[in-house]
C-alpha cells in the first residue's frame, strides 16, 4: 500500500492544533487528519508546504513581517489558479487554510483562485459572506451569467475578473464562458469597459493567445468605437491591420484537424446508434456535429430538424429554424449548453419560446430574460429573480417596476441590492400604500434603508404605525416625537391585542421618556396581563422610573417569578420591607438576586433569626458567582453563633475553602479555621489555592501555622516570589515556624532562603535546620557557631560539612561564651575519620589553643597536635611555639600530646630530652616515659647509654616496673656495642628470688631489641638452667621467654638449648 493509501485511511483521534478551526471553510473530507497528515498528501511542492511550515505561525508576526510575508504569499495564492483540476489539490488548500488561515488574511486571492471551478462555489459562498469582498451571497448557485452580469454592475469586479486572463490557458472555458456574457449584457449598460477589454486582450498576447485574442476584439469592437486605433496597435504584430478593421470575424484557416483518437470515440458512439448522449457533453457535441458535417455521414438518433439547429449552432451552416418549437423540446431538454439554443428559439419563436421555460434552469432563464424581457413574470423565481432583473434591459425593467417589486417584495429571500438603482422615494411611498402584508412590509424597510430614505413621516403621516413592522421601524432610533404625539400613538397601537402589535409597542415605548407616560402604558399592559419578553424589555430599560404601585401590582399578580427579580430592586428600593417579606415568604430566588447586586451583608444586614438561616441554607446549594461566594461566605461565617450547626453544615462544601480561608478577620475564626482545616483534608484539589492564598495574605494569619501544616503538601506548588516575601517581611517566630513545615513536608528550593531563616529557625530551635545542613552543606557554615551557643542539641547534624566552618565556628563561639561543649565538638570535629583541614585554618587554632592552653583538655590538644603534624610534618614555628606552652604551663597535658606525637615528628621533643634525661636519674616516671617513647625514634641522640643502663636496671631491680624495661629497651635498642655487657650484667642478677623479674626484663628486651639476638649463644645455657625449674613461676617465665625468643628471631626453644 502506497504511502498515500496509508495516510488516506489513518484516522487521528486528535484534531488539528488550529486555534480555529471551527467556522472555517473546508476542503475535502479531512475533519479528522491533523496538519502532518494533510501536508504528506499535498500532490505539488510548493515554497510554502515545506516540513518547517508547521511551525509558521502567522499571527505572532510583526505588522511589517506580515507586510513582507503576504506581498510574496498572495501572488503565490493567485498562481493556485492553474491547479484546481489537479486531483487531491484539495490538501494543499485545506492545509493554506489551517496553517495560513488565508480564508481570513487572504479571502480576496482565495477567491480568485477557487471561482473558475464550479466544485468550490460552497467554499466562495463561505469565504465571501466572511470578508468585504461579499459579491456572491445573494447567488447561492454557481452561474456564469452572474459572474458576467457582476463585471457589468461592479467596475471593481470586473478589474478582479481581467485577472483571470493571465491563467487563460488553464481556465480557458471559464474565461470564454464568463465573457460571452458579458458582450452579450454590454449593450444594456452605458458604462465604459474599455480599459478592462484592452486588459484582457493585452494579457492574451502575451500568453501567445491570439487566436483567443482576436476573437473578444471582434466581439466587443462596437463598444470599443473610442479607442479602436489602440486595439488595432495592440493586435497588429499578430494580424493585418486591413483584417482588424473589417467588420467581421473570418474562418481561421489553419484550424485544428480533430485528433484521431477523438475521431475514434467519434466513430464508437456513432456506431452505438445512441449518439444523443452526447448532447450532455457541452465541451464535445459541437466537435462531434462537425465531425459528422465532415465525415459526410447520415444521422440516427437525431433528427433533420435537429441536427439542423445543431449545425447552426456550431457555426457549419446559417440558415433559419424549420418545423414548429415543439420540435425541438427533446433536444433542448437534453442539451447542456443551451445558451446559444435559447437564442436561436427566441429569434426564431419568439412567441412561443415560453414553452422551454419548464426545461431551463436559472441561468437559461436570465439569458432569456435578455432575449424576450416581455417573458419575465413567467421566468423569475425567488431563487434567479436577481440575474433574471440584471440580464433584463433596464428600459424594461423600469417601465413594469411596480409590478416587478409587488412579486419579488413577497420573497424571504429577498435582495434591495438588486433594486435600488431603478428605485425613488416615491415608488416606495407607492409600494408602502399597496404593499401592507408583513414580509412586504419588512422588505420594504430594508430597502429604505438601503437608499438611506427615512419613512417616519409617511409612516406618521397615513397611521402605518398600525403594522408591527413600521412601529418597530419607528422604535429603532430616537425620533424626538412631542410627548403627545408618543401618546396617540401608543394609544392607537394599543386597539391591536395581537402579540406582534404588543412587541412593537413595548419597542417603541423603550425610547420614550415621559415618566407618566410610561407608567401609564405598563399599567395598561399589566392590566391586561401582558407578560411577554418584549414587556419585561421594555421594563428593564425603564425600571429606575417605574412607580411603587405598578411594582406592587406585578409582583402581586406574576409573584416573586425570575422575570420578576428586576421589580423587586425596583421596590426594595421604595420600601426594605421587602426583604423580610422575602425571608417569611421564601422567596429566596428572589432574594438573592438582591443579595447579588448590592451584597449579602447590606440586604440582611444584623438579621439574626431562623428565616434568615433557612435562606442561607438554601443559598449555600446554588452555584454563586465566585464574587458573590466570597461575600456569602464571609456574611453566613458571621452567623455561626447563632446558627450552630445548621451554618457549620451549610458552610461545610469544598467549592467554599477559597472564600472561607479569606474570613481570618472576623470574630469566628476559629471555627471557620476548623472547617476549612477538615476540607482541605477532604478535597486536596484546594490545597494549592489555599498555600498561595496563605504566602500570598501572611500577615493576616500570625497564629494560624496550624492551619498551614494542614495545608502543606509534597506535591504543592511553590510561587518564590511570595515565600520570599514571607522570608524578608515576617516576625522571627513566623518566619520560622512557617520554614520548619515547609522543610519538613515539602520538597523546596531552600537556599535562597538560607540567609533570612536559618538565624531564626536556629534562634527558635527548629529541628528541621538539620535539613539545611544535610541539604546545603558548606552553605551553612556561617551558622555553626549559632548552633553551638543557642542548639547545641543539633551539632551532630553539622559534621558532614567543610572542617573549616566547623573550626572556626566552634573558635568564635567559645570566645563569645566559654563552654566546654565548645571544646568537645572541636575534639569531635579533629577525631572525625578523613578530615582534611587547610593550613590557613589550622594557624587559626593554633592561635587559639595557645590563649587558652590553661582552660583545655589533654585530649584536644593531643587530637589538635595529631591532626596539625600530618598536614605539616616540618613542624613550624607556630606549632613549636604552642609546644612551648604547653610545656611550661601544663605538664601533664605535654607529656600526653608528647606521647601521640613522637610518631609524627619527634624532631619537635628534641629540645625536651636533655630536661628528661635529668629527671630520669629523679625517677620521675612521666620523664622515664618519654625518654622511652623518644628513643624509640630517635636513634642518634646523644644519651649516655652505660650509665642511664645502669640506673635504670637498678631501678627495676628494685620495683621490676615494666616502664623501666621498656626505657631499658629503647636505651640499647640503638645502640648494639653496649648489649653485650648489659646481657652480662643482667644474666649475673639472674640470681634466687631475682630470677623471674629478670627472665621478665629479658622477655621486654628480646621483644623490643632487635640485635639482643646476638647474645643468645651466651645466655642459652642459663636458659637451660631454668626452664625446667621446679619453681613453677620461674619455668612459667622461661618458656614465656623462650616463645618470645622463638617468635621474634625464628629460633626454637630446642634449637636454643642446643647452642
């Protein structure tokens, strides 16, 4: 299946996105086809059916690029013309319409190039009954003679229709067609068309159309008499100028053969012995009678008499008609194109051409109209009767006027267009003398207004006032009648009781001014009981002068009734007595209507009672405008006190959350608070109004943040501009309370808010900071010193931003006011795993730590020193100084930091050592500690390592203290010259109750000294001596050693005896 079968049968379930499709002429059966379709099925590429043209939009253009666009759109649109008959051409023309909407920018080039084609006449009649150039709507049949008819009546027509001229070889019947009517009405006008003429002429030549040419010159010669000599010019490069100025058109001698397949067809329907059939065939029986004229042949379904009009007809012979009209019935009956046959017979028959009549169509009966104009009674229609007058000459048309106008002012479709040249003021007073029906009377009017006659002083004059028609006439302006000539007018109107004459009096009394009068006319129609629309008209426009009791009178006699509602504002406003009446009454309708225009709380009031319940009860089931609601809402939510439950149940409807979350400034607030509260969980579709309507109004509800907890969902939609209002304008308590919902319930781009709610949601302890930070991180790090003072509760919530904000926070806010949480979160903040601090901010702590070095905790400083030597393991001078200090005013916390610091940089302690060596011989055991701890990384400092050996060993010969045999260790560890008579000393010691301390040291000293291996081979005998001691505790410390030993230098304990 080709592409174009495919999209053919494709049917859309969207329309067409045009924005205005509806009213729109259409082509073709493409209602359900959207504009991609239409366009894939255009049969011709054209500059403005390309795929980017979806896209065009022509009315967001410019006044000057719709200039630029439509000067090269519409001559495109004219080419259009040269396409009618092309098959499907109909897309593109559905598709100009919807993409282009040229029916409204272009109607005049969408005419020009749809008219030459009968099949769009439809869519011409749609164009031009929506545009200024409305010629056709008065011919609702397509007609050629019409078309010629308007050249001949319109001037400007006729330049429009010289266009045509241009496309001649592609609408060249239509050209031709249109044209002979023309020629054949120029002789009933006196108007000059030379110009036009010379137009299509000119056009001809130039498309190579002589032959075309030549033949209109010898048609319209006689009217051209003037300028001949222009003519001649114009045609002479084509033909001989002796021939031009001859009086007649001769043969043309290198006429056409008739093609040979058209011979063919010629033969075939010659053969069928049925060649009547092609009578109907108007652009071929003219060729198929002279191909039997040539061919010589005898004739078979048509007869001598016939075939003898036919070849008159087609120019073979000229001779006159024979035989009776009657004989040619059939033919003319079966004829297509009987123009040319209707003139023979009129010629020939004139009279008794009336007998064809029944067989013509309209446009044959105008052509007849011009040929036997005496014929017209028996040919105009209310259908042809405008082409039928046009085609008649004009003197005759003027002598039978009245009789004329007496038959078409009967018709519903009748034009004054067609009359008001041959019309007069007095033929019209004529006809309105003896024309009194109504649809002559309604013609009449149109007419007059047509010739801009004004009938108010004949209508006066002879009392036509009596017809409804010309009293409505009167009632259309102001006529500036005396009071009293209104009066005798209305007066003699009001003998007619008819419903016709009652709405043309209430029509003319609508312009009446006299207040008596008018009360005197409604009294008289209410007494009648005349409560028709035309009545109630009539009293809407003069309600502010209607009296009390003419009022009263309709209200008691039609009741409280819709119509009636105008009435009672009228009373309300002589008496407000009515508004109970209507409350003990029920008229409820009524009073609301009242409510409506002046408002509840005016109408009602301070009523207080049951009746004024019960309307509101019955109010509250209408669909009110929402104008009207909101004032309902907010007089019924006054009445809750009072009413109770029956208001609270009346209120209680979804449709009046937007109007009952506007009452925040009467005194029953919080029941209504409590009502919309209950809605809003109801019916979610009000949410979002009422989260604008509460950002949009925050000042009006200060205590009211439960509601907007109610209120606040995930899905709600956000206006910045007004939650930033609420951000810079609020209270502090407001602002925060408001964010901590809006951050807890809905998903928010929160931080361009950061500035002005993160203090006061701080300062208000709002849980829901914690969100700030998890969501904005590093942005809330001028705030971490706002949390450690006034929410320390939330510090955790702050540890996954940059350390430096947390630093310095916890810096600012211990100077601003001391506390040791301060401290710990700093602690916490250095332990945290992965911390990454730059120097810069590490200087920063230094500088604090060392002003306040007396008031802080070993375990901070220790972190602090920890931290600081990974990032600058130089150590500088700033870190060396706070070592310094801490030194000299806190001991105990130095020899902490000193201990987790050695590994990072002992250089720094270096200073220190020769102080501790001192205070080693002291036996001070935090000096001990660290000398032990520093030897263990510095292997070049200059101890003097026998003697400190020998201290130290009697120290823990004396209290076997495992520090001692750790600093005996890191005293001998570097420095392997001296192990050797340290292992001679000790074995010596391993003596009685000495032994076990001493297999404990050399358990210390194997583990922690790497080159003691070499004194195995001396102390392996003494090791055999004692593993198998019977003391337990003894033979317990050997085998500890000999594992030791066996673990730390590969050597088993078997192994070591046998050295």
């Amino acid at each position: 299946m080709s592409l174009k079968d495919q999209l053919l049968r494709l049917k859309k379930c969207r329309r067409a996105a045009h924005s205005e499709m509806k009213g729109r002429v259409r082509f073709g059966d493409t209602e359900d086809m959207d504009e991609e379709t239409i366009l894939e099925l255009i049969p011709i590429q054209t500059p403005y059916t390309k795929t980017k043209s979806l896209f065009f939009d022509r009315q967001r253009q410019t006044e000057e690029e719709e200039r630029k666009f439509n000067r090269g759109f519409s001559e495109f649109l004219k080419e259009l013309v040269r396409y009618g008959n092309v098959k499907d051409i109909e897309y593109l023309f559905e598709y100009l319409v919807r993409r282009y909407m040229c029916d409204t920018f272009n109607p005049k080039e969408m005419i020009f190039f749809l008219l030459p084609f009968k099949k769009y006449y439809g869519q011409v009649l749609c164009i031009s009954q929506r545009s200024d150039f409305n010629y056709f709507s008065i011919q609702p049949t397509y007609s050629y003679q019409f078309i010629g008819n308007l050249c001949l009546r319109e001037k400007h027509f006729f330049d429009f229709f010289v266009g045509y001229f241009e496309h001649f070889k592609y609408i060249q019947d239509f050209c031709l067609d249109v044209t002979g009517y023309i020629v054949s009405g120029i002789k009933n006008t006196d108007k000059d068309f030379s110009m036009q003429f010379y137009e299509m002429i000119s056009h001809l030549t130039k498309s190579g159309e002589s032959d075309a040419a030549v033949k209109i010159f010898f048609e319209i010669r006689d009217h051209v008499e003037g300028v001949l000599d222009e003519f001649v010019e114009l045609l002479e490069p084509y033909f001989a100028k002796e021939y031009l100025m001859s009086r007649k058109l001769e043969e043309v001698s290198h006429k056409e053969d008739i093609p040979h397949e058209e011979s063919a067809l010629f033969r075939k329907i010659y053969d069928s012995g049925n060649d009547r059939q092609i009578l109907r065939d108007s652009s071929r029986y003219k060729d198929y009678v002279m191909w039997l004229h040539r061919e010589e042949l005898s004739l078979k379904s048509i007869n001598e008499i016939e075939i003898g009009a036919l070849k008159t007809l087609c120019g073979i012979e000229e001779k006159n008609l024979d035989g009776e009209i009657f004989d040619y019935i059939n033919l003319f009956r079966e004829l297509e194109d009987k123009k040319g046959l209707v003139k023979l017979l009129s010629q020939r028959f004139p009279k008794n051409v009336s007998t064809l009549i029944p067989h013509m169509g309209d446009a044959d009966k105008a052509y007849l109209s011009e040929q036997s104009p005496w014929l017209w009674e028996s040919l105009i229609t209310e259908g042809n009767y405008s082409i039928v007058v046009m085609n008649m000459p004009r003197k005759m048309v003027e002598n039978d006027l009245m009789k004329i106008m007496k038959t078409c002012l009967k018709y519903v479709k009748y034009d004054g267009n067609v009359f008001v040249d041959y019309l007069d003021e007095k033929v019209l007073f004529s006809l309105m003398d003896e024309c009194q029906e109504n649809v002559f009377v309604k013609n009449i009017i149109d007419t007059a207004k047509l010739m801009n006659i004004d009938l108010a002083t004949i209508i006066i004059q002879k009392e036509f006032y009596t017809n409804p028609a010309y009293l409505n006439y009167l009632s259309e302006k102001a006529r500036g009648f005396e009071v009293e000539m209104s009066r005798r007018l209305l007066k003699k109107a009001m003998e007619f009781s008819s419903k016709a004459h009652m709405d043309a009096l209430c029509g003319y009394l609508q312009q009446v001014k006299d207040e008596e009068l008018i009360n005197d006319v409604f009294g008289w129609l209410i007494d009648k009981m005349w409560f028709y629309p035309a009545f109630y008209s009539g009293l809407r426009i003069h309600l502010e002068v209607v009296s009390k009791e003419n009022c009263e009178k309709i209200l008691s006699t039609k009741g409280f009734s819709k119509d009636n509602y105008d009435v009672v504002d009228r009373l309300y406003r002589y008496k407000e007595e009515v508004i109970d009446e209507c409350l003990v009454e029920r008229h409820h309708d009524a009073l609301l209507s009242l409510c409506r225009k002046y408002g509840f709380c005016k109408i009602l009031g301070n009523r207080r009672n049951e009746h004024v319940v019960d309307f509101i009860e019955t109010t509250s089931k209408q669909n009110l405008l929402p104008k009207d609601e909101e004032d309902f809402i907010r007089y019924s939510s006054s009445l809750v006190e009072f009413g109770g439950e029956r208001i609270v149940k009346a209120l209680f409807q979804s449709k009046y959350i937007p109007h009952l979350i506007k009452c925040t400034t009467i005194r029953e607030w919080n029941v209504i608070k409590v009502i919309v509260s209950e809605l809003v969980l109801q019916y979610d579709k009000y949410r979002q109004f009422c989260f604008d309507y509460f950002l949009g109004n925050f000042s009006d509800f200060k205590g009211d943040l439960d509601l907007f907890e109610t209120i606040v969902e995930d899905e709600a939609s956000i206006d910045y501009q007004k939650l930033m209002d609420v951000a810079k304008n609020s209270d502090y308590s407001f602002r925060s309370s408001l964010f901590d919902i809006l951050l807890r319930k809905l998903p928010f781009d929160s931080l361009q808010f950061v500035p002005m709610i993160a203090p006061c949601m701080i300062e208000h302890k709002k849980e829901s900071v914690r969100i700030l930070f998890e969501k904005h991180k590093n942005i809330m790090g001028p705030y971490v010193k706002d949390i450690l003072q006034k929410f320390p509760e939330l510090q955790d919530c702050m540890l996954e931003i940059d350390s430096r904000y947390l630093l310095t926070g916890a810096i600012k806010a211990y100077v601003d006011a001391p506390d040791e949480h301060h401290l710990d979160f700093m602690h916490k903040v250095l332990d945290t795993s992965g911390l990454s601090v730059s120097p810069s901010v590490l200087i920063k702590v230094v500088k604090f730590l060392g002003s306040n070095v007396s008031k802080l905790k070993g375990k901070l400083l220790t972190k602090f020193f920890e931290v600081y030597l990974k990032v600058n393991p130089e150590a500088d001078e700033e870190i060396q100084s706070l070592l310094r200090i801490i030194y000299e005013r806190n001991r105990c916390v130095f020899f902490q930091v000193s201990q987790a610091s050695f590994s990072l940089c002992f250089k720094i302690f270096k200073p220190y050592a020769d102080v501790m060596v001192k205070l080693v011989e002291e036996k001070d055991k935090d000096a001990i500690s660290f000398i032990t701890d520093y030897l263990y990384w510095d292997s070049e400092y200059g101890l003097p390592h026998r003697k400190m050996f020998e201290i130290l060993f009697l120290f823990y010969c004396d209290d076997p203290d495992v520090l001692y045999a750790r600093c005996i260790g890191s005293i001998l560890r570097h420095n392997p010259k001296e192990i050797e008579d340290a292992n001679d000393l000790i074995l010596n010691s391993m003596k009685g109750d000495k032994t076990v301390i001493i297999l404990k040291l050399l358990q210390v000293l194997y583990q922690k000294v790497y080159h003691f291996k070499k004194c195995l081979v001396k102390s392996s005998p003494y090791f055999a001596l004692v593993v198998d001691s019977t003391r337990k505790e003894i033979s317990s410390a050997a085998r500890k050693l000999l594992s030791i030993i066996e673990r730390k230098h590969n050597k088993s304990g078997y192994q070591l005896l046998q050295l």
